[in-house]
C-alpha cells in the first residue's frame, strides 16, 4: 500500500510543481513504464495505453469537477439571474458524467482515485474559505460572486487539460482534455460576457 502511495505521489507532486510553474516540460510522463500500461514502454499506443500524465489528469480533474458540481447546484436556491441557473445546471450535466469517465479509468488503470492533500495545489481550486463566502450569499451578490469564481475554476480547468494535450497518451483522456477545452473556454466567454 505505502509503495501504491508513493508511486502516485511523486508524479502527482511533480505535475503540480510543473503546473504552478507554467512550464512546457512535461513530456516525460511516459518515461516510467512501471506506472504504464505496457504498450507504452515500446512506444507502441494502443486503445488502453496510458502514461503517468493520464493518471494525474485524471486524479486531479475528477476533485476539480467535484467541486465545479459543488458549485452549479449552489446556483438553484441562491442565483436571482435566470442566466446563471441555466449555466450551472450546464456545468453539472456536463461535469457529472465526466467524473464517471475518469474514475472508470483509474479504476482499469489500477491507479487510485483519490489524490489526498493534493486539492488545493490545483489551478483555480477554490478554498474551502471561498466556498464557505460562495454558499452565504444570495441574489445578485450571489450571481457576480459565482461567475468570477468559475471563470477562475474553469481557467484552472482549461490549463490541466491543455497539459494532458501537450503530454497525455491515452486517446480518451485526450479527447476529454479537447472537449474540456473547447466548452470551458466557450462557457467562460459567456461568463464573462454576463459580468458585464
């Protein structure tokens, strides 16, 4: 268990050093085949491979979500603008089954799903803090407080994807990585247009 552990901590603290710094060099993700499939280790990619990049996208986007869920099903009980309801319950539909698709794969991949401690080193992870200010307001206050928070949210979400583009093997995390992209960035475009 603590070998497991250790495994999955090392590459996870590394991938968080790179993503606080911003930085390009994460191409190695692939150069440790103990953590992938074994396709991988000859170069070979196949429906199932994956590298250590893929492990950590997965691990960190699923909490990631859970909280952006967290967040949308704020938006019933305390948003006064029917635009901001109708984009929460966007996120929620779209990020719910994406939990689902992540943690089916860590679960083939024999990684664990949870990432202890590692939560609040993600980009644009709110602070418990934040959640708690989030969860008090109402109306309008409520409204501004959220699409500022989840323009920020979905930036965080959009540059661990845009890693998993750059270093990932697994076709399917890739693939999410795209759709992660591409409908994060249109939503936060709308988010900001809503701010206005």
């Amino acid at each position: 268990m603590k070998r497991a552990i250790a495994l999955v901590a090392v590459p996870a603290l590394a991938f968080a050093l790179a993503a606080c710094g911003d930085s390009g060099d994460s191409g190695d993700g692939g150069s440790e085949p103990s953590l992938s499939a074994s396709g991988s280790a000859t170069g070979m990619v196949t429906p199932g491979s994956h590298n250590d990049q893929d492990v950590m996208f997965a691990q960190m986007m699923i909490p990631h979500h859970r909280q952006a869920v967290e967040m949308a099903r704020l938006a019933p009980s305390r948003a006064s603008s029917a635009q901001v309801e109708k984009l929460a319950a966007g996120i929620e539909k779209a990020q719910a089954p994406e939990i689902q698709k992540m943690t089916g794969w860590l679960g083939a991949w024999g990684a664990p799903a949870a990432m202890s401690g590692m939560h609040h080193d993600m980009p644009g992870i709110m602070s418990e803090k934040d959640m708690a200010s989030l969860t008090a307001l109402k109306g309008k206050a409520f409204d501004r407080a959220f699409l500022q928070m989840m323009i920020k949210h979905h930036e965080g979400a959009v540059a661990m994807a845009k890693d998993e583009r750059a270093s990932g093997l697994n076709a399917g995390a890739k693939d999410l990585a795209l759709r992660i992209i591409t409908s994060q960035s249109a939503e936060i475009a709308k988010m900001r247009d809503l701010l206005k």
